[in-house]
C-alpha cells in the first residue's frame, strides 16, 4: 500500500512540474507575441511620422 502511495506522490509532483513549465512557456509566447506587436506598432508610428515630417519640408 506504501509503494501506491508513494507512486502518486511521485506522479502528482511531476505533473505539478510539468503545469509549472507549461505555464512559463505559456507566459514567454504571451510576452513575446506582446512584444512582437509593440514592435510592429512602434514602427508603424516611426513611418508616419517619418511621413509627416517628410511632407512638412516639401
């Protein structure tokens, strides 16, 4: 009985640990697809206002 015990414990701590790294994983491919937006973004400012002031000087 000892030994079925001990299994599950064994099993609930490596599916604890595999949760935990889903999670960060989860949490970088959020940060990064957040990041990659705020790049695409902050470009798209850059170019306008490189247009803007493109147009101002003409």
């Amino acid at each position: 009985m000892m030994n079925l015990q001990q299994q599950k414990i064994a099993i609930d701590q490596q599916a604890q640990k595999t949760k935990d790294e889903a999670d960060k994983t989860a949490s970088y491919e959020r940060q990064k697809a957040a990041d990659e937006e705020t790049a695409k973004i902050r470009q798209e400012a850059e170019d306008e206002v490189s247009k803007i002031q493109y147009n101002a000087q003409r």
